[in-house]
C-alpha cells in the first residue's frame, strides 16, 4: 500500500524544468499495449478448433471486453480523476495482465468462460481505465494543443494492433512448430496458446510500467512558454469554466456528442470488423482479378495504417479549424464515402482501399478528437471523468454497428458466396448513421453558465 500512495497526484506533481514531450510516450506505453485488443482475430480460428465452438461463442470475447472497456471507463473516470494519472496507469496494467493470465488458464483448462472472465471482463476494466487514465493530463500539459497531444497517445490505440498481430503470429509459430503464420487456415496448439497469453500478459505489464514512471502531472501554476490562457476566450465553444462530470451529464451538449460518437463509431466498425471478407467479397466473380486470404490480409494491414494516422492527423488539424467544423468532415464526407463505397467500391481493389482507408481514418480521427471537443466544451475539471461516461457511447456501438453489418448479410447469403452487391443495404444504412450524427453535431452549443463550478472549485481543480 505504500508503495501504491506514492503513485497518488501529490506525489506525481513535475519538478521545474520537467519537458512535457515526455508525456507522450508515457502515454502511448500504454495505449499500444491495450491496442492488442484490435488483434484477436489472430487467433480467433485457433481458439474455435481448441474449445470445439462456434466462431460466434468465441467472438463473445472481443464484444464483452469492449462493454467492459465502455462501462469501467464510465465507472471508474471520478476515480481516475482523484487518484491521478501514474495510479490509475498501474491499476490498468494490473487488471489488463491479470486478464490475460485468467485467460491462459481457461485455455489450458478448456474453461471458455475464464477467458470470459479474465480477457474480457478482467483485462476489459484494465482496457477502459487504461484508456482514459492520460487523457486529462495530456490536455494540462498541451493547453495550447489539446488535439495533437491526445492524437499522439490515442494513434497507439489504433495502431496496437499493427505490432500485436505479426508478434503473437510469431510467437504463436516459436511455441508450436506445426503453425504457419503465413496460412490463414493454420490452428496453433492449446499449449501455444497458454503460452501466448502468459507471455503478452507478462510483456505488456513491463511496457505499461515505463508509462507509470515517466507521468506526471503539471503544477496548479504552470504554462507552456508564450502561451495566454485568454486566447481561449476567442475561440467559439471553448470555455475557460469548469464543469464537473455529474453536471456533464445534465446538459444538452453531452449527449448530443455521445450521439455524434456513437454515429461515428458504428460506421467505423461496420467496415473494421468486416476488412478482409469484405474486400474479397467486392472482388469475387465480377471481372476484375480475385483477391485472396493474404492479399485481403494486407489490404487490413493498409486500412489499419489509416485508421492509426487519422488519429493524430485529423486530431491536430482540429486545434487549427475547430473541433466542430472537424466533426463536420468526419460525418459529411463519411457519408459521400459510404455511398461511393456501395456504388462504384468493386470498380478496383486501390479504390476499395482507399475510400475505405479514409473512412477508418475518419473513425481514428474521431476517437482522438473527441477527448478535446470535451475539453472545449467543459474545461479541464474533470475532462477524464466526463470523457469515461462518453465512452459508453463506443460501447453501444460495439454492439450496433456488428450487428447492423452481419444482419444484412446474413439476410443476402452465406460467407464465402456473397459479392459487392450484398453489402449496399447495409453501406446505405451506415450513410443514414452518419446523417443523425451530422445533425447532432449542427446542435451542439456552449454549455449554459449555470452548470459551471463555482471559481472554488475551478481553484482546487487538478
């Protein structure tokens, strides 16, 4: 217990002359280890031969631990907010390890409801906390640039996946010898699972260790170089109050943004969790050259590549014109996107990748974002806290966006037999999404003075 006081925000507080570049890679520490939750589907068909189950009882998983990532964030963001950054930092650590070690002994245990427990229950609290626990410190630190500093850290998230795919491949390929990591019909044994897990879960404790011990928090007095703190003031829906995250909730603009979230976020996920058959469906039997297993493979690689530079790109291009007007690209040109996607996408397989590539960057961008659109809107009192209760928009649309994309499929036929055609009723529905975000987005207003802390509370603010 001593040891976990010293990691309170008392004891976290930058000596002078402390650089704040160096919260960045704190952050990003930890959100490329918790990214790997994007890289399941590696060994999701060895996980469905191991238990003897559907692919639908194993892809349960991904899906709990997203809710839990939603919920803990919601849950836990007051708590993250008191304790400060370095110890929520290692609570997410604690809980994201432990998950996968409960994991490996429902594998080695054919238990398919440890993994539950432990990968999605478990390591989904760590997930939730882990991807908040920087954010409002970033934004103290960079007052001046809230969008580039959030964008560096969340851009892990995004890109987690890119370095946790290749490496369980090959690690899946060093503790069993019959597995291929350039076949994707290859199974790796139940050993070489256990054995994966274990090794992620011990890997990513140490990794998440480095960011506990380069955050810190700034002091109550201080302020980039150059930079007024007036020039908030002439920027439109940018507040220089305080509102706590128990007002937040009260006010029109929070759920307004959590439906503009929500919108973005399920159009983002309908082509995410879709990428590879999606690609090769568009391109089977309609004349143009068939893609297989490991091209469509690589094209995912391209769209995951998009979906990690749109984080930090579109984020910092939002300090310059607004968060507002960014959200209006995201939304507006998504829905043209999506509709050129539905009509002209299987023209050719560069086309395809590149419509799609933009609208999983709009999804990257919007993540990132939105931690600085909270900003704007109600000050940095408790910014983590409100931005945990937004994220269960992200939640929600773990489970709508999956389900809107396969119900329309699964009405057109079966996997393996289906063409471009047979995703337009759902592209076209994805537009219709964007539209109630678009509009959403449009009503958003400054938050009304009478939800503001009083200047008391604006003095104690951390």
């Amino acid at each position: 217990m001593p040891l976990l006081s010293r990691l309170d925000r008392e004891h976290s507080v930058a000596p002078p002359g402390f650089s704040r570049w160096l919260i960045p890679p704190a952050a990003l520490s930890v959100h490329l280890c918790i990214g790997q939750v994007y890289a399941t589907s590696v060994y999701k068909n060895s996980f469905v031969s191991h238990f003897e189950t559907s692919q639908t009882a194993i892809g349960i998983i991904f899906s709990i631990a997203i809710v839990m990532l939603g919920l803990s964030a919601a849950v836990g963001g007051t708590w993250v907010e008191k304790n400060g950054p370095r110890k929520a930092m290692f609570v997410s650590a604690s809980f994201w390890a432990v998950g996968f070690l409960v994991g490996a002994l429902g594998i080695a245990t054919k238990q398919l409801w440890l993994v539950y427990l432990g990968y999605g229950v478990i390591g989904g609290i760590g997930l939730g906390i882990g991807y908040i626990s920087p954010v409002s410190t970033l934004i103290k630190w960079f007052p001046d640039r809230p969008g580039l500093a959030t964008g560096l850290a969340i851009m892990g998230f995004g890109g987690g996946a890119l370095i946790a795919s290749p490496a369980s491949r090959q690690l899946l390929s060093f503790y069993d010898d019959g597995y291929d990591p350039n076949v994707a019909t290859s199974v790796a044994s139940g050993g070489a699972l256990v054995a994966l897990f274990l090794t992620l879960g011990i890997a990513y404790f140490v990794i998440m260790m480095f960011g506990v011990a380069n955050m810190r928090v700034p002091a109550d007095t201080w302020k980039p170089d150059g930079w007024d703190p007036a020039s908030v003031k002439e920027k439109p829906l940018v507040t220089t109050a305080s509102v706590s995250a128990a007002n937040a909730i009260k006010t029109r603009s929070f759920w307004l943004l959590w439906i503009v979230l929500f919108c973005n976020v399920t159009a983002g996920i309908g082509i995410l969790e879709q990428a590879s058959p999606m690609i090769q469906d568009f391109f089977r039997d309609n004349g143009t050259s068939t893609v297989s297993v490991a091209a469509a493979g690589g094209f995912v690689g391209v769209l995951s590549l998009f979906n990690m530079a749109g984080r930090f790109a579109w984020s910092s291009t939002s300090d310059v014109i607004g968060r507002k007007p960014i959200y209006m690209v995201y939304l507006g040109v998504g829905m043209v996107l999506y509709l050129l996607l539905a009509v002209v996408g299987d023209a050719a397989t560069a086309l395809f990748v590149l419509l799609a590539g933009v609208i999983l960057s709009f999804y990257g961008g919007g993540f990132a974002t939105v931690p600085a659109y909270l900003r704007d809107l109600f000050g940095t009192y408790q910014v983590g806290a409100i931005h945990g209760r937004l994220l269960t928009a992200w939640s929600a649309a773990g489970v709508a966006g999956p389900l809107i994309i396969n119900g329309f499929l699964d009405a057109e036929g079966k996997p393996g037999t289906l063409t471009s055609s047979a995703y337009q009723p759902a592209l076209f529905t994805m537009v219709g999404v964007l539209a109630v975000g678009f509009i959403a987005n449009l009503l958003i207003r400054p938050v009304p003075e009478r939800y503001h802390e009083p200047s008391r509370a604006k003095e104690v603010a951390a």
